[in-house]
C-alpha cells in the first residue's frame, strides 16, 4: 500500500489513479479517503486522481499529536512535495475545506490551480453574530463528552445527520466502520479544534478558481455557502438540493458532473 513519509513518526496512505491534471480530495472530520470511493472511478478516466486519509485517520498512522487544522495543512503541504505535483485541483469537503483555506494562508496558492469547497461554513462555531455554525459551547461540550464515553454510539447517531435520506444498513455500516478506525483520543482533540477555527475573514485570501457545492438540507444553511461566494471574487456556488453533509454520495451524477465542468473550464 502507497505511504507518504511526513515525518519520522507520521506516514499518510493515499491512493494514485489515473493520469493528466492532478486532483487531490481531502477528507472531512472522522472520515477518511473511503468516502470518495464513487468519484475516483469517474475522475480517474480524464485526471491523475488522489485520495489521501489524514494524519490519525483511515489508513494512515495513529500518531497522538499533531491534530490540529494547521497541522493538517502543513501536512497537505509535505504531501504535494513529497508526490512532487504541480499545479494541483484541491477538492476539502467539511473539515477538508478548512485543510484548503489553512494551507492558502500559511502557504499562498502559488501551486495551486483551483479549489473545490464541499459543504463547510467557514466556521463550526456560532459566534455571536455569526448564525451558521453547527455548535454552540453546550453543544461541543456535550459532544466532547460523548466522544468519550460512547464514541460508537456518537459516531453511529452522527451518520444519519449526514444524509437527507436514511441510509441503507450496509452503507452505514462502512462508514461506522471507517469513523470508529479513528481512535476516541484523537477524535475529540481534531473535533474540538476544527470547531474552534474561524475562516470567516480569511476565506477571501483565496486567490484562485473556486467552486462551491453546497446541500441544502443538512448541517450548515445555503447561506453560508453563499457568504463564501461573496468572498472570493469569482467563484461559483452549486446548491445540492436532495443532500445533506455527503452530496458526493446522494447526488453521485451531479457532483462528477460539475466539478468536471470546473475542472475542464480551468
């Protein structure tokens, strides 16, 4: 299995299909690179197409530290000079899109072609004035416990808040398996920190071609996405409206199809 070394006690597995411009789908919280297991078939026909799982999560090293947004972009960044890629797509969906609007402020965008930003308000928080989060301070706070005591029973119940449509049982079943691969040390540390940042001001540091596809029922309201689009001169906002959180899963079809549209106007 392919590992890239990011450091001495840190290695990230990826996968690497397909040939001509490179597109790089970073995960969300929890989650892994499993999840886009319905867009690698498609991509990886017109595009070099990799996937990759964070620090802690899916395949990749179970190391305790380093569980910061920044520290995943860091990561990222080791990763595309490792690879030694050019000019690569970055496609964040959830925390994934934190990872990208990270990586854009330590490291500019010098090489990077466009982004793609899949459902993530630009922050998690709801801080005063600001309507579009998914926690509260309760509400993290309960959700910090529970992590702790019942991470199976957490992560199952989280699930279905990811889909407008119940799920089947199967398909449940993978992805509480691919979220319980995470250990509840780690969870709690990577979910507290991606609540806490705050992107709303410089999420217009993005300074390339960007797309943003948005469910519109689910975690965060369309209007986040739209309080983004406003923000980066350019961009462009795709509503989803038969998904929640995983509009790569639920609406398969139009998810490949726009952002083939992006990729190929670029």
């Amino acid at each position: 299995m392919p590992y890239a070394e990011i450091d001495s006690e840190t290695k990230l597995y990826y996968e690497d299909k397909g040939e001509g411009q490179t597109v790089i789908f970073v995960h969300g919280v929890m989650m892994s690179s499993k999840f886009f297991h319905k867009q690698v078939p498609y991509f990886s026909e017109k595009y070099r197409t990799i996937t990759l799982d964070l620090r802690g999560h899916g395949q990749s090293t179970k190391v305790e530290h380093g569980h910061t947004v920044s520290r995943y972009a860091r990561d990222l960044k080791r990763f595309i000079e490792e690879l030694n890629v050019k000019d690569v797509i970055l496609v964040g969906w959830s925390m994934g899109a934190f990872v990208l609007w990270d990586y854009v402020n330590q490291f500019g965008s010098e090489n990077i072609k466009a982004l793609t930003i899949v459902d993530q308000s630009p922050s998690d928080y709801i801080w005063p004035g600001w309507e579009y989060g998914a926690f509260d301070f309760e509400a993290i706070k309960g959700v910090m416990q529970v992590i702790q005591e019942d991470q199976n029973g957490f992560n199952s119940e989280f699930i279905y808040g990811m889909f407008k449509q119940k799920p089947d049982p199967k398909e449940h079943e993978w992805i509480l398996a691919e979220m319980n691969n995470l250990p509840a040390s780690i969870e709690s540390a990577i979910v507290f920190n991606q609540t806490a940042v705050d992107y709303r001001e410089s999420v217009s540091n993005v300074d390339v071609p960007t797309l943003i596809c948005f469910g519109t029922v689910g975690f965060f309201p369309i209007e986040a996405g739209e309080y983004i689009q406003q923000r980066i001169p350019g961009s462009k906002l795709v509503a989803f409206d038969n998904s929640s959180h995983l509009l790569f899963l639920e609406e398969t079809d139009k998810f490949n199809r726009e952002l083939d549209a992006f990729f190929s106007s670029l």
